[in-house]
C-alpha cells in the first residue's frame, strides 16, 4: 500500500474545492504522488507532467470535492450543533442565501468561536481524509 503526504493531500482538497476554477487531483495508487491539474493554463508551475493515464481509476484516484466529503454546509452545521446550540436555526438560516460562509464567519467573530471553527473544521478534515485514504486503499503519513 502506497501512502500520501496529509500535507499534499489537504492542499490537493482545497485546491479540487476551489469554486472559482475547475480544479482536478489525482493521486498515484503506486506511489502516493499526487498530480494537479487547472483548467486556467499557467496557474501551475508544469514542474511534474500529468500522466496520460491519469484517468485510469487502477492507477490513479481522484481526490474529492470537499461537497463529497461532507466538508461542506453540514460541517457548519455539525460545529453550531455542537458549539452554538442556542443559534443554531440561524446558522441554518444563513446557508439559505448567498455569501452564507461570510455571514457565518461573522457570527463566530462575534462569538468569539472563530478559532474554534478553524480548530474544529482542520480536525474533521483530517478525520475524512484518512477515512477516504482507507476507503481507497492508501496509507496516510503526517
């Protein structure tokens, strides 16, 4: 079993998550490297070359969305279940419109939770990581 940097493979979830560009990762199954690639030309420094077999799902996995992992709105709303009981129909109630992350920064600003949030979010994050890496047969180092 090949293993992924925790590192790279939180960068390559960020940057598949990134909405602004259509993003793809891939990890190599044989040796735990990873590929990025952008649909924006000279967004990445072409340092390592994208195999072009990168598609074949025996070779290579594609890292997921965050959406796929559940990373998304229910993070959100599992952390103000748990750390914001007392406003947690609003927090619902932000994610209802746009600019719904912004709003709900502001709250943990005006909380005081807004290091909570980040301590909470970079845990779970690396609790599905390493879920995802088992599920797909990949060892995970620090």
């Amino acid at each position: 079993m090949s293993t992924v940097s925790l590192t790279a493979l939180q960068g390559a979830l960020e940057w598949v998550s990134n909405d602004l560009m259509d993003n793809e990762a891939y990890v190599c199954r044989r040796t735990g490297k990873i590929f990025w690639i952008s649909s924006e030309p000279g967004v990445l420094d072409e340092e390592d070359e994208v195999p072009d077999d990168v598609d074949d799902a025996e070779k290579y996995v594609p890292v997921p969305h965050s959406h796929d992992l559940d990373l998304g709105n229910r993070l959100a709303f599992d952390f103000a279940r748990q750390f914001l009981a007392d406003q947690y129909d609003d927090v619902r109630g932000i994610f209802r419109h746009q600019g719904a992350y912004r709003r709900f920064k502001d709250l943990l600003h005006r909380r005081d939770s807004l290091e909570d949030w980040y301590a909470y979010s970079e845990e779970r994050t690396i609790e599905v990581l390493k879920d995802w890496c088992k599920s797909e047969r990949l060892g995970i180092e620090r």
